[in-house]
C-alpha cells in the first residue's frame, strides 16, 4: 500500500473559496496519483456524507471526508488556505483542509485515519507546524508523523515547534484510595486524546513516588486535582497552574487540560513558593485553593485534611480491637497490659496484644484529626499546637468535637501570628521556636480554662442522646446517615457521616447507640458499588462495555466498604445513578438502625460480618438495599432509553445516536 499522504497531495496555496470548489482541487490531486478513478463520482459521495453532517471542526479546520467505490486506497490530502473556507464549524471558516478518501466497505481505514487525524488536532503544535511550514515534503512527513530531518537552518525552530506539550499533574483525595487513581487515570486518558504528554504523581494512601525535578523542571503546565493539601507543592512553583478538587480530574479532564494550556499560552504562572522561614508563608490548603474560593470551600479542605490523616489510625486500631474481641470476647478489654503479662501459647494474651495494639492507635485520633487540620490551615507550623490542642480534648473528655475545634483555633493562631511582619533576623527561628511556643500557649489555655468543658459537655450530651435513641428516632437517623453516605461516594458529604460515626467509636467503652450508627454507616455505604455491579449483571445491555467491566470490580469494592467503587457510574450518569444509590443507601440504614445492628469495627466490609450484632440482619439490610438501588437503576435507564428508540447499542457496548461516530457514521448495532 503506498504512503497515506505524499507532497503530491499537499497544496499549501489552496485558492478555493467554497467547501465544493476545496474538495474539487484536493481530490483533482488524488486523481493525478491514481487514488481515484472517477472525479465527478466520488466528489458526489463527498457531498452525500457532507449533507449528513458539518465536516468543520473548532480551530479553523475542516475534515470531508467519505467511503467511496472509486477509491483505491485509503487517502488523505491537505490544503491550506488564505481566505479561509466555511465547513460549518461554530467558531468560524477553516484554513487547515484535510479530504479523506477510504474504499467502500474499508470502515476500519477510514475509522483508524479519522481518530488519529482528530487526536493529532488537539495538539496546537502540529496545527501550527502546519500553517508554518513551507515545504509540502515537510507537511506530508508531519502528517504521517515522520520524524524528517530539519534544515540546519530551521532545525531550532522546527524543533520547538513540533514538541509535544508537557504537564505535570498531582491527584489526591481524603482517603487515597479511590479518587486519586481515577483521576490519574481519566487524565493520561483525556492527555493521549490531546496529543500531549502528561505525567502524574498519585499522593495516595500508599504513599507516593516523587516526580523527578527534571521532569518537573521541562514540564510546560501542572494541574492539581485534589481535595487535600498537595505534599510538597514548593516544587511546581513558577509554571501555569490549573488547581482544582480531584472530582474535577475525574469527570472534566479533557477542560483541564485546554485550561492549563490557555493559560500557558497566556504565560500566566503561579507564585514562587515562599521560603519555610517566611512568616507569610501560606498555609498548604490556601494554596490548594483558588484566590477566589469562599471560606466554606477553604474549611472544608482543612477539615479533609485531618481526615484524611485520621483515616488510617481508624482503619488499623478499629480492625486490631475487632480481632481482638473476635478472638478473646468483649471482656478482653480488661486485661491486664501485655507488658507485664503475656504467655505465648494463650491465645487470650494474643487477644490482649492486639486490643491494647489498636486502643493505642486510637488514642492518638483525636490528636492526629487536630493537628492535620492545623496543619491544613497553617502548615508545619500549626502541627504542634494541633497535636497539643487534640490530646488535651481527650485528656478533658471533650472527644471527637473537641478535635474538631482544637484544630481549626490552631490553625487560626498560628495564621494570626504569621501576619505579623518580625525582623528578618529572627524569621529563621519563627516556625521552629516562636510559632509553637505561643501558639501552643494559647491553645492550651483555651481549652483547658475557656472551652474545653463546654465542648466536653456537648458531646457527653451528644453521647446521651445516641444512646437514647428508639425506635423511630433511631430509624430516622439511619435514613438521613444512609443519604449521606451516597450522596457523593466518598466525597466531603460521605466523610462527613463516616467521622461522625467512627468518631462515637473511638472511645474506651462505646454506647450501644455508637456501635449502631457504625454498623449503619459501613452498611450503607456498601450499597452504591454493590448495586451498580448487580445492575450491570442483570442488565449489562443498559451499560457501555466500560461500564460493564467496572461492574465486576465494583463486587469486590463494595464488599469491602469501598464506595468510590461506584463513581465511574455516577460520573457517567449522575441524575440516575446518584438518586438511585441514595434511596438503596436510605433503606439499608434504616433497616440496619431497626435490626439494631451493631460494629465496633470502623472498615472491613463484609469481611468482619462476624464480628457484627446481629449480622445475618445485617446483610439482609445491605441485600434490601442493594437490589432498591439496583431496581430504580434499571428502571431509570431502561426509561431513558424508551425515550430515545433510535438510539443503538454501539460494538463497543456504548451507545451512539445515528450520525454520532467518528465522522458522523452510525455504528453497527450489536445488540437490540
């Protein structure tokens, strides 16, 4: 087969004034090179697939394209024009022309030349290597993505010419577990479409692997998506940013990275990073913000922030003391320390080692909650008064709130006395000695003497209340804690509900009403993934291909308490997905708060059922759920597509409207 372009099949002075008289020149040349054997033919089936749709594409390009019996190979020939050509694309006339010729019944071609001509689009520095060259040699050879030798005199400018643009990008959530990778990867996704070299570092729950400083030092652009503080952000200083909340990666991506660029080609950049020593240095979660976020989206950060450090303590202390009761009873609790008494072969001080391992781990929640939420607001200065603030909340008896509030006033001092301009003589001892000798002074005496006992006060009540609770009361909260759960699949909503519920938890001796909201919590966030995977069992031919496979992963995730596991669902179709996974999410809790369920475990998913209160119960409230949410799935979509009769089912297992593939051409059903 011979070359798909030629210089032949270049015309960089394309005098064409009308879409007609364009495809008429190009396929004149096509002629000439025995591509085609009937001018007047196949121009008649470049205006029939013309008629079907605009060939005109954003950017100043234009695409006919067509099947055609009087092609002989698969084509392509470009024209560039002076007065621009109108081919009905919404920003205006083309003056890139590319006519595309396949053989009829050459789908594949004509399919494989158009998606790789639209992707090679996206990049500005192809689309302008094209309306600078002025060899047709060289633009036949961009075209098919040779690599030609340049002249030694425009070797320097063809070379920046046609290098690719560079970002560099950051993805981060509260828990590191789902969010971070999904963005990650629906960004290289959105970044191979684009044409531009994308790298990312995942700061997940795993920890993460920094990007070189050379690859940061090339980079062009860096986009953060993100709903914590990026670790070391220092490093990306200087270069046009995009800082967004880590959804904002999974579900816009492609926007993100037309952002960064507009930007780039603006020359806006961030801020050089300040100094450590700098007393007005910013706080981590400040600069995760754009200048114009309001203060409720600036506390939800820092609040997020502690709970994404938070998190881990839960997860391993909470687990340890279920094992524990799990293998030596609730009364394990009153062992004596397995400092002064452990005997290898009883598996009773096996059971003590591993409560007293995870109780702990729990003491140091409160502490932890206070001082990343400090450090949110403040950076490394606000850690030690955050951590003084949180241990002194539990040494008080004012718990989970009083975590809370210790670290959101650390946060604020330490801001407070940041602001004050110091000479420059003593900056370098600011944020080692001065920052945390006042900060924690203060902080101590506010909750010591000021505000300690009422906040101590308020969750006792707190504590009474659930422990109070019956009946429809109990109900109510399990509907409200299941809606929360789902609203946002891991997001602020859903963390919301989750540190409420380990928050009553992480005591020495939990109240019966704690263990419920727990047992109602984990239940209900189980249902959006599990329901989104029996949905595509059931119905597999309401879901993309895509969707399909996500399924399957989404058993193993909701079994195991994992909610992120339905977001590419409701990233796809939210106004189903989301109402559905909140009402299966709704009867779970309420079913689990009326079986009066029980969990002193903070995670695990079906895999510590044994250690629950009644849990046969248990997992016929998840099951109830699970097959509500699943039902009104089904029927959403089925709905949707009752709507919509014309609409096929696409090879690929997605749906296209007539006319919505590549170039316009309906796809094959596979499936009715």
């Amino acid at each position: 087969m011979s070359e798909l372009i030629t210089a032949d099949l270049v015309d960089l002075d394309l005098s064409a004034d009308t879409k007609e008289a364009a495809a008429r020149s190009l396929a004149e040349r096509m002629v000439a090179a025995g591509r085609v054997t009937d001018l007047d033919g196949f121009l008649a089936d470049v205006a029939a697939r013309e008629a079907q749709m605009p060939t005109g594409l954003d950017g100043g390009i234009g695409i006919p394209h067509c099947r055609s019996e009087h092609v002989t190979e698969p084509t392509l020939a470009f024209g560039r024009s002076a007065a621009r050509i109108d081919f009905g694309a919404p920003d205006g006339a083309a003056d890139l022309v590319f006519l595309i010729a396949a053989p009829a019944g050459a789908d594949s071609d004509h399919l494989t030349i158009l998606s790789s001509l639209a992707r090679r689009l996206m990049s500005a520095e192809f689309t302008g290597a094209l309306r600078s060259a002025d060899d047709p040699r060289r633009v036949a050879a961009l075209i098919r993505g040779d690599q030609p030798e340049p002249s030694a005199a425009t070797a320097g400018a063809e070379a920046a010419a046609s290098a690719p643009f560079r970002i560099v990008a950051v993805t981060s959530c509260p828990t590191g577990i789902a969010h971070t990778y999904m963005a990650a990867e629906s960004l290289e996704n959105a970044a191979r479409e684009a044409g531009v070299e994308l790298v990312v570092e995942t700061q997940g729950s795993a920890g993460f692997d920094k990007l070189p400083p050379a690859t940061i030092a090339a980079a062009d652009a860096v986009i953060f998506a993100h709903d914590v503080e990026v670790r070391e952000k220092a490093r990306f200083a200087g270069k046009p940013t995009v800082d967004v909340g880590v959804k904002a990666g999974i579900n816009r991506p492609a926007e993100l990275i037309a952002e960064v660029r507009q930007k780039a080609a603006r020359g806006e950049i961030s801020a050089p990073a300040a100094t450590s020593g700098d007393a007005d240095s910013t706080a981590p979660m400040d600069r995760a913000g754009e200048p114009g976020d309001r203060f409720g989206t600036r506390l939800r950060k820092w609040l997020m922030t502690g709970v994404s450090y938070m998190v881990p303590f839960v997860a391993a202390g909470g687990l340890l003391i279920a094992l524990a009761f799990a293998i030596g009873g609730y009364e394990i609790a009153t062992a004596k320390s397995v400092a002064d008494h452990f005997i290898w072969t009883e598996k009773d001080s096996w059971a003590a080692l591993l409560f007293q391992i995870g109780a702990a781990a729990f003491t140091f929640l409160v502490p932890v909650l206070a001082g990343y939420i400090a450090y949110g607001m403040a950076d490394r200065p606000g850690l030690v008064p955050g951590f003084v603030g949180g241990y002194i909340a539990t040494t008080i008896k004012a718990g989970f709130l009083g975590g809370l509030v210790a670290g959101l006033i650390a946060g604020a001092i330490v801001m407070g006395i940041q602001r004050f301009k110091v000479p420059s003589s003593l900056r370098g001892i600011m944020p080692v000695v001065v920052i945390p000798l006042i900060s924690s002074a203060i902080v101590g005496f506010l909750m010591f003497v000021v505000i300690g006992k009422p906040i101590a006060s308020a969750q006792k009540a707190m504590t009474d209340w659930l422990n109070g609770l019956s009946g429809t009361n109990a109900i109510m909260l399990g509907v409200l804690l299941g809606l929360m759960m789902c609203f946002d699949l891991g997001g602020p909503v859903n963390k919301v509900a989750y540190a409420f519920a380990t928050g009553g938890i992480t005591v020495a001796n939990p109240s019966d009403g704690s263990l419920k909201i727990m047992a109602a919590v984990m239940a209900a966030g189980m249902v959006p993934p599990l329901a989104m995977a029996l949905a595509t069992t059931v119905r597999g031919r309401l879901f993309t291909k895509t969707e399909r496979e996500n399924g399957k992963a989404a058993w193993v995730l909701g079994a195991s308490f994992i909610s992120e596991g339905a977001i590419p669902f409701a990233a796809a179709d939210p106004l189903r997905v989301i109402p559905s996974s909140m009402v299966g999410g709704a009867v779970t809790g309420a079913l689990s708060m009326t079986f009066d369920c029980t969990l002193r475990a903070p995670h695990g998913g079906v895999f510590v059922v044994p250690l629950i209160g009644q849990p046969f119960l248990y997992l016929l409230a998840i099951v109830a759920g699970t097959a509500v949410s699943a039902g009104l799935v089904i029927v959403l979509k089925g709905m949707r597509k009752a709507a919509r009769p014309e609409t096929a089912v696409a090879a690929d297992g997605g749906e296209t409207a007539p006319g919505g593939g590549a170039g316009g051409e309906t796809k094959v059903p596979a499936t009715v």
